[in-house]
C-alpha cells in the first residue's frame, strides 16, 4: 500500500482571470494539489496569502499594480515557508534573473506542456528549482554575449565558496546567518547564472574560476 503524498496548497497569482480559471482546473484535477486562492495583482496576492497560507505561489510577472518581481520579494519576506513559482510569457534574462533574485525558487514559462506545470509545482513544494529550458539558454546567452550584468553577487559569491567547501545548505545557512530557504534562492540564481545543474558541476564551475579560494572570514 503505497502512502499518499501529501496536500499542495497553491495560489494564483495572475491579472488574467482566463488564465487562473484555467490554471485551477489544471492543478486540482492531480491529486495531491489543492487551489487555495487566487488574485489578480501583486497587492491582491498579499490579502490572499495572509489568509491561506500556501505552500506554494504560482507568480506571473507583469500584472498592474504591484508586478510579480516585487510581490515575490514580499513573499519571500513576509511569509518565509511558501515558495514561489513563476509562470510567465517573458524568457529574457533580465526579467529571469530579477525574480530569481526576488527569491522565485522556479521559472516556468506559459507554453510549458501542462504536465511540466504541475510537477513544477510538486518540485518547489519539494524543496526542487525547475527552470524552463528555454529560459535557461536565454541566461546562458545573455551571460556569454554580456557577462558582466550576470555577474554574481557577493552574497552568491560567498554561497557557492561553501559549496565547493563541501557544506550542505543547512550548513551554508548556519555558516552565514540566513535560512535555507534563502540559501535554495541563491543556489537556483547561480546555477542559473553559471549554466549548471547541480552542486557537483557548481563545485568544478567555482574551482575553474576560483570562487572560494580565499576563505570566507
């Protein structure tokens, strides 16, 4: 007898009602993903969180008022145990690389197969970082062709010197006085950034480029 998995609460965050009407029927027809509420702006999403407390978030990007960039860094700051998903039209890299800095934990884009959706959903709740491939040639090119927007910061400096050290994240977060959570959003931005998959390929990246040869004080 295999052990159900447990409930995914969702919000939808979108400015078109079309969309999240279609996104509810997608996502409650798996069994293991409940819709929780939806808004149609940034603004709109705060009342709505405070209120359901989700596990996780499914953003879009340009909505009126409060955009999806801007409510995501309120997420992240406000209510610390629900991720954020974003689901947009937009693949450049300038608009992926501000909502992973905002803290999104994902990066899907609307023409994604609709069973891509819902596992993106099931792998931010999981702890996972699903990005849409076509998002992450876009941040590889604009890293090849412009690299220095794309240049990590300090803090993403010091995050992927503890990873090559050999630190799990709950150890990276220790080591550095923030939470894991905050630690899974900036392993996602430099992976992005850097063109990897996983901690092993971030691991060589860093010692071909010297990120952590001095030790972090």
């Amino acid at each position: 007898m295999t052990t159900p998995r447990p409930t995914v609460r969702v919000v939808l965050v979108d400015d078109h009602a079309l969309v999240r009407h279609g996104l509810a029927q997608l996502l409650d027809g798996a069994d293991d993903i409940e819709v929780v509420g939806q808004a149609a702006d940034g603004e709109a999403a705060m009342a709505v969180l405070a209120e359901t407390r989700p596990d996780v978030v499914v953003m879009d990007l340009q909505m009126p008022g409060v955009d999806g960039v801007t409510a995501t860094r309120r997420v992240v700051a406000d209510h610390p145990g629900t991720q954020v998903l974003v689901l947009t039209s937009y693949s450049d890299a300038e608009r992926i690389v501000a909502a992973l800095d905002a803290g999104a934990v994902g990066y899907l884009l609307k023409d994604a197969d609709p069973d891509d959706v819902i596992e993106g959903v099931r792998a931010v709740s999981r702890g996972e970082s699903p990005i849409h491939p076509r998002a992450a040639r876009s941040l590889l090119t604009a890293r090849r062709s412009s690299p220095t927007p794309l240049e990590l910061t300090p803090r993403e400096t010091e995050v992927l010197s503890l990873v090559r050290a050999g630190m799990a994240n709950k150890q990276i977060a220790r080591r550095l006085g923030i939470s894991e959570r905050t630690v899974k959003s900036h392993l996602t931005s430099t992976f992005a950034r850097i063109g990897v998959q996983d901690r092993t390929q971030a691991a060589v990246w860093a010692e071909r480029h010297g990120v952590g040869d001095r030790p972090i004080s």
